[in-house]
C-alpha cells in the first residue's frame, strides 16, 4: 500500500463534545470514552447514565 497523503491521527483523538437531552448535562469526552461511528458518536452521559447521540462533525 502506498500512502499519498497520510490522515490526521489528532482529529481522531480529538474530544467530541455532548448534549444529553434526558438531563441537559454538557459534557466532553476523549476517544477512549465514546464509541466512533461513521455518522455518528455514542456515549454515557456521566450525570444520568443515558446514552447520548452526537452528529459526526
């Protein structure tokens, strides 16, 4: 394989900030602590221990 142009591996471990509608907590939280996805993040709101949905920017 041969890379043209290497990603940014600081935009991955980038935190990604949240909104739990069930609390109104805002939180932000690192790579290791929410789930990637192609559309969208996942994570445990850490207040009321809902799952909270955030859009891929």
């Amino acid at each position: 394989m041969n890379i043209i142009k290497p990603g940014d591996e600081l935009l991955i471990k980038k935190p990604v900030q949240f909104t739990c509608r069930n609390c109104g907590c805002i939180f932000e939280a690192t790579a290791n602590e929410y789930i990637r996805g192609r559309i969208y993040h996942t994570c445990i709101c850490p207040c009321c221990g809902e799952q909270v949905i955030t859009k891929k920017e």
